[in-house]
C-alpha cells in the first residue's frame, strides 16, 4: 500500500492510495479514484491553503494510522480500517 499526494480541482491537495503488486512494486494493482483524506473547512486557512499531506503512515491494530499536516499551519492524524480500505481497492483496478 503506498499513501499519495496531489492536486486536484481548485488547487486541492489531497490523500489518495495505491496497491502495488508485493513481488513487482513498480507494477500498480489498484487505485482508489477518490482520496482517502481531503482538506476540510477547517484545514483549508493557513501558509499554503487547501492542503493535506503525509510523510508516512503505519498500521497498528487494523487500523491505517496517518498523521498529516494541514495548510502547513497544523497537523492531525487520522485512521481508518485496513480492512475496509482493502475492500474498496479490491473493486477497482488500474
């Protein structure tokens, strides 16, 4: 599983996800056409607005844990369920 950044729509930084295959990481399974992590009305005002990004995540009890920073003005961290987001990528494909 590899966390992804990118602009969008109005200048929106977002979250978004890939799976990649286990013995070939160049090759691309899945990809989730939405992100997973978006800026919300109160991480949009800051240095740069409209962003949210990563550096990392882990995964701690089978939940997906992302500490991320917002407008380069605070950070936060957000979880969801590995399994549920594994769910969603198996319905999809590059």
């Amino acid at each position: 599983m590899l966390l992804t950044h990118g602009v969008g729509p109005m200048r929106k930084y977002c979250i978004g996800v890939d799976l990649l295959d286990l013995h070939d990481p160049s090759k691309v399974i899945a990809r989730l056409d939405r992100p997973i992590l978006a800026p919300n009305e109160y991480e949009r005002e800051g240095y740069v607005p409209n962003v949210v990004y990563t550096c990392g995540y882990m995964i701690h009890g089978g939940q997906l844990i992302i500490p991320y920073a917002m407008s380069d003005s605070k950070c936060a961290i957000a979880s969801l369920p590995v399994e549920e987001l594994l769910e969603r990528l198996r319905h999809v494909a590059v």
